[in-house]
C-alpha cells in the first residue's frame, strides 16, 4: 500500500516537472526561464528514476534505474543555484570560470557514479532490504558521496542566501513571491538531513519525496506571480541582452552592477569596469566623469583600433520614494550614426563634382573668417576666379570633357591651398579662395603662382589634351569695407577687368594688370 502511495505520489512530481520543462522552453525566453526548464528536466529524471528503482523486482534494476537517476541527481543543485543567480541578479558571475566553478562537483559526480563498480567512492555497498513487505535498495555512503552532500548544502545556503536578500527588499506581491521561493530553498534541507541520518536504516531517499512541495511552490510562483515572463524579461531582456552599456551606480556612484556590453566601452576607454568608484576606473577622461556627473546627454569620440568611435553617454537618476539612491548609466555605440551624419553634412556642405565647398558652405566659411578677421584686427584677402573660354572647352570635348577640366582645376586649387584657407565652387566655372592674415601683396603672388600652374598643365581626357587659362581677381578686407558682400564684389570686379584686359592675368584691386 506504501508503494503505491509513494508511487502515485511521484508520478504527480513527474507529470507537473514535464509541464514546467516544457512551459520553460516553449514560452520562456530569458535563459533564466531556459535554466528553469533545465532543472525542471533532471528533477524529472530524478524522480522517474526513483519511481522505477521502488518498483522494480530485483537488485539489478534497481541499481540499473538508480545508476538513471545520476543523469540529474548531480546537477539539479547546480541548476538550482544557476536559477537563483540569474533571477536576483547575479548572472554575470556564472561567466567563464564561475560557470565552470558552478558544474565542476556535479561533472565529477556523474562520472563517479557511473564508475562506482570500480573504486567503491561514491557508494561503497549497495544491498537490498525489507521494510513492511517492500524491497529497498540500502546504500552505503563513500567519501564522495560526503563532498557531494556538501556541494549541496552549499549550493542551498547560497539559493537561500540569494532570496532572503530580495526577500527583505521587496514589498507587495514581489515579497509574497520571494517568500515562497524561500520556502522552496528551506524544505531541501530538511531532505538532506533525513538523507544523511537515513532514519529507519531503511535507505529510504526522502530528497525524492520532499522535492515535489518545492517543485509545487515554485510552480504557484510561475503561475501566479509570473515571475519567469516579467521579472526576469523585465531586468534581463532590458539590461542584460542589452546592445547598449548598462551600469548601476550608487550615490556615490560606485559601481554596483553592469552588463556584458558595458565591458566593451570600458575597453574603449583603456580601463577595466568592476564595482569600484568611477572616478577611479575614469581617472584619464575627467570629460566624461564631469558629463556623467552632470547627467548630460553627449557624444563622445575616441579612437579605438585606429578606427573613429562615438559612443553616446546618458545618465537617469534612480529614486525610492523622492530620494536618490543612485544613477543608470547607458552607453550607446552611435559610430554609424555620427559618421552618417558627418556624411550627410558632406553632402551638403560639399560640391558633387570637384569636393570643393559649395557656394552655401563656403559663404558660411567665408563670413565667420570675415568676423574673425575684424575681431582680431588680422588681414583677410579674397580671390575670384574664373576658367577662360570655358564654354569653348564645352563645345569641343562634351559635357564630360568639361568636368574633367573641373575636377583637374578643383584638384589644383586643393594642392595650391592649404586647410586654413577656405576654397569653393560658386558657380559653373567660378571658383573663389578666402585667405585669412594674408594681405593684398601676398594674395596676389600666390595668386599668380596658381595662374601659372594652370596655364602649364595638360589635361588628358580620353585621347584629348586640353589646355586652360584662369583669370583672377584680388581684394583685401579694410574698414571702408562694410561687410562681406562688399569685399566679394571687389574682388569680382578685379576679375571683370581681368577677363577684359586680355584674360589669363591677375588683377588687384584698383590696378589695371599684372
């Protein structure tokens, strides 16, 4: 009778853990909910080996159906503790080594197990007994049976540990929750020291009967207070699969939790992130300290590989009831959207077909020089130029033709002019260069250097050598000058009497030729 209440008993456990493995992976998406799933599965083998291992006639399948049960008996306390982790937050020190820290114990134990005929380590006898008419395999526990019993305790005092800490600080359904999750954790214990006291001498393995009051709590907490879908989504999906750096600070802002993202900024920054104060992990970029600080949304740019990098720096303030108990911390990687806007403000700033400034960026250019150079008392001088007979070069070689003589110009212009002096296309053939602390005198003799360049160069286009000329203007900024318009028109007229005194000349400002 005893049997087959036992056995009713842990069917139940079975058919309850086959629904929870499968909710797991077919609803879960967190690994939480995938860990979940997995501890779900070994307590199944666990307990439908035991089941058959009760009912069978013999020693050898009992021994064969308890030998099945090591396929989960050495890895649900690691799952156990692995769930426990990732749900309170603890995830990331189940990465690399503290992974393998974790599951070394239960790897060891499975292999014991399997291979007790041999050295007699984990169970140094196993025989069968009667109690009340029922066979029962007795099992004499070895030494490492005595490490594996430890591992156990440990990994359940860590689990209680874990909970009891969100336990205390939660409140509402989030404390009914962690309650019973604590529940769950405590009845093990009480398994283990039946276990270990073997009450009865009967071997009787009483983890088998307690587990399904923990496997029930636990299910009351998924169903009831889904924490699978909301909790673990909630802080998982949003800070842990997050794409973005993701770091928890107190008020002092000292790290207190971060994301795996976040580890490939720090890199950026040539620092390493830990729980540690901030402004020793940012010691060398007091910049970004100060904007964290100051909860600023900014851009940032370092050179990372050779490569540009931006990364995109936003501080919100963490509160408990009006009180700041500290700051989250997103670092975002905007590289391809700041290098599109660089892009898309190339474009716009940028003539098509020489990649000389357009007539709007350099009119931009040109007038902050131009108040740059009233405020600082420094010389300003501009040239206008202008590519003679160039509807000729039009006629005669095509469209194409002409915009290879463009290019070629707009080539040359680049070469003759440095970064500091501000060139651009205005119009089809008209070309114009702002030239800051450079007087009259000097504009107009590296002006007529440029001329020269121009009319001795070749310009190969297809089986065509075509040959131009440039005519050129020159003006200097003075105080009878009264804006930026004015000083363009002087320099426009400088090259009207240019082009009509014969062309492929420089003129200054008030001369006839030179």
């Amino acid at each position: 009778m005893i049997i087959k209440f036992v056995s009713i008993y842990l069917f139940v456990g079975v058919l309850l853990l086959s629904f929870m493995f499968v909710n797991s992976f077919v609803r879960g998406k967190s690994s939480y909910a995938k860990a979940f799933g997995a501890l779900s599965l070994t307590l199944q083998i666990y307990l439908l080996g035991y089941l058959l291992e009760i009912n069978a006639s013999s020693l050898q399948e009992m021994f064969f159906w308890n030998q099945v049960q090591y396929l989960g008996i050495p890895f649900f306390p690691a799952l156990w503790l692995v769930v426990s982790m990732l749900y309170t937050g603890k995830g990331k020190y189940l990465q690399g080594f503290g992974g393998l820290v974790v599951f070394a114990i239960p790897l060891i134990t499975f292999f014991m197990r399997l291979t007790n005929d041999w050295h007699h380590w984990y169970y140094s006898q196993i025989e069968i007994q009667q109690f009340i008419g029922v066979n029962y395999m007795l099992l004499t526990k070895g030494p490492w049976y005595v490490v594996q019993t430890i591992y156990v305790l440990s990994a359940l005092v860590l689990c209680t540990w874990f909970y009891f800490q969100r336990y205390r600080n939660s409140t509402g359904d989030e404390k009914i929750q962690f309650r019973l999750l604590l529940w769950a954790s405590v009845l093990p214990y009480l398994a283990l020291v039946l276990v270990t006291v073997n009450i009865g001498g009967i071997g009787i393995d009483y983890t088998a009967l307690i587990l399904p009051p923990c496997i029930w709590l636990l299910f009351l907490s998924l169903t009831r207070y889904n924490f699978l879908e909301i909790k673990d989504l909630a802080r998982e999906r949003v800070f842990e699969d997050s794409g973005a750096g993701l770091i928890l600070v107190n008020r002092f802002y000292r790290v207190v939790d971060f994301n795996e993202a976040s580890t490939k900024f720090f890199q950026w920054f040539n620092a390493s992130i830990k729980e540690e104060l901030l402004a020793v992990l940012l010691t060398d970029h007091q910049e970004l300290l100060e904007s964290i600080r100051n909860s600023d949304d900014q851009v940032f740019h370092f050179i990372v590989d050779g490569e540009d990098r931006y990364v995109n720096i936003n501080t919100r303030i963490v509160q408990n009831k009006k009180e700041t108990v500290g700051y989250l911390i997103t670092f975002e990687d905007v590289t391809e959207r700041e290098c599109l806007k660089q892009r898309l403000t190339e474009i716009a700033n940028t003539d098509e077909l020489t990649g000389l400034n357009n007539r709007r960026r350099f009119r931009e250019g040109a007038e902050e020089a131009e108040r740059q150079a009233r405020c600082d008392h420094k010389k300003l001088s501009v040239l206008m130029m202008d590519i003679d007979f160039f509807k000729k070069v039009n006629d005669s070689c095509g469209h194409h033709g002409g915009d290879a003589v463009l290019r070629d110009f707009s080539a040359m212009l680049l070469d003759t002019f440095s970064e500091a002096e501000i060139v651009g296309r205005i119009g089809g053939e008209e070309f114009a260069v702002v030239m800051l602390s450079t007087d009259a005198a000097k504009a107009f003799e590296k002006a007529e250097d440029f001329r020269k360049m121009v009319e001795q160069k070749t310009i190969l286009f297809g089986e065509k050598s075509i040959r131009v000329t440039v005519s050129i203007g020159v003006a200097e900024l003075n105080e009878a000058t009264p804006d930026f318009d004015a000083l363009i028109n002087r320099a426009d007229h400088a090259l009207y009497k240019a082009k009509h005194s014969g062309r492929n000349r420089t003129v200054l400002e008030n001369q006839n030729q030179a």
